[in-house]
C-alpha cells in the first residue's frame, strides 16, 4: 500500500511546543555526519570510495565520464544540484603528485564538466575547488578530488544557514542521466 501525500502538517502531540515551522527531514544526511563511506585509512584498500567507484558501472557509481587518468563523479552529498568532482584514478592526496598527463585530463574534464552543466542546467557560475588536507577541509583527504559545483543566481537561501539543509530538486541518479546526456564529446 503506497502512503499519501498531503499537504496538511502531521500533527505529533507531546513532542514539543506547537509552532508555525514546517519540518523538511533529510535524514539522508545522518550517513554523510557519521562518517559513512569514509575510508578508515589513507591507503587505497583502507575503503577509499575513490578507489571504488570505478569498479562499478557508471549508474551504480553516479559517473559521468571515464577518462584514461581521470574520472567524473557526481557527489554523493552535493552542496547544490549537479555538484560534481574530477577525480584521478591512482590513489594520490596531493595536486603535487599527479603526473603531467593527469594534470592535463583533470583540467579538460573540469572544463567539460562545465559545458555539461552549462548545458544541461544552465548554471550561471561555478565554484571550484580542491582542499588539500583534512585541516583545509578535505572529507576524504587520502585521495585527490576537484569539485565543480554549479551555481545560479538566487540560489541560496536560509535553509543552509539556519536549518543546515540544502534542499536539491532532482534525484541523483536523474542528475547523472541528464549530465551524461549533455557532457560534450572530446
């Protein structure tokens, strides 16, 4: 039996004083807080998900272009809609390690992974960037990645801020068909 949807709020007497708030529960998100797919290590068979993702088709891996070095991966844990990474195949932490050829493809996927989204939804701008190391931030800092995250005007707003939700329209297997649609030919 398929519940319904309504528009009316759940009512849940004795959890807490009644207010005008609507609640948007993303508990998805509880995997990314704790840490799940996290590598346990900084070797490449301690469960880096880097290492991984290419074993596996590119619908079950959310990739969207397969290059000699390098591939795109969509996030699996996007700050906006399309957001999405160029990642090295070898398992490599900092920029400074990469060959010459993989420098180069990590440049012309990035460059592609724009013109996709620029295709695909019209992004406005685009944020790019690598952190290198856990204290600049990197979430899995054993191996390399660039993000591309996509951009548009008026597309921030308070549930970031003050919920700390990023509210994404389309579903990530939607995302990646429509990118890999639009991803240019080399």
């Amino acid at each position: 039996m398929l519940a319904t949807m309504t528009s009316e709020p759940e009512q849940q007497i004795g959890v807490g004083t009644q207010d005008a708030f609507q609640r948007l529960w993303t508990p998805h998100r509880m995997a990314y807080i704790q840490g799940e797919n996290k590598p346990t290590g900084s070797g490449a068979d301690d469960g880096c998900p880097f290492c991984s993702i290419p074993a596996k088709s590119d619908e079950d891996g959310l990739v969207l272009k397969r290059g000699e070095y390098v591939y795109a991966v969509l996030n699996l844990y996007p700050y906006n809609g399309g957001h999405l990474m160029t990642v090295p195949y070898r398992h490599v932490a900092d920029y400074t390690e990469l060959t010459g050829p993989e420098t180069l493809e990590l440049a012309e996927l990035t460059k592609q992974a724009m013109t996709a989204l620029r295709t695909a939804s019209g992004a406005h701008g685009f944020n790019l960037g690598m952190n290198q190391g856990s204290v600049a931030g990197a979430g899995i800092a054993a191996h390399l990645h660039q993000h591309i995250v996509p951009r548009w005007g008026g597309d921030t707003n308070f549930m970031p801020v003050v919920g700390h939700t990023k509210v994404l329209p389309q579903l990530l297997g939607d995302t990646r068909r429509m990118l890999a649609e639009a991803w240019p030919a080399a």
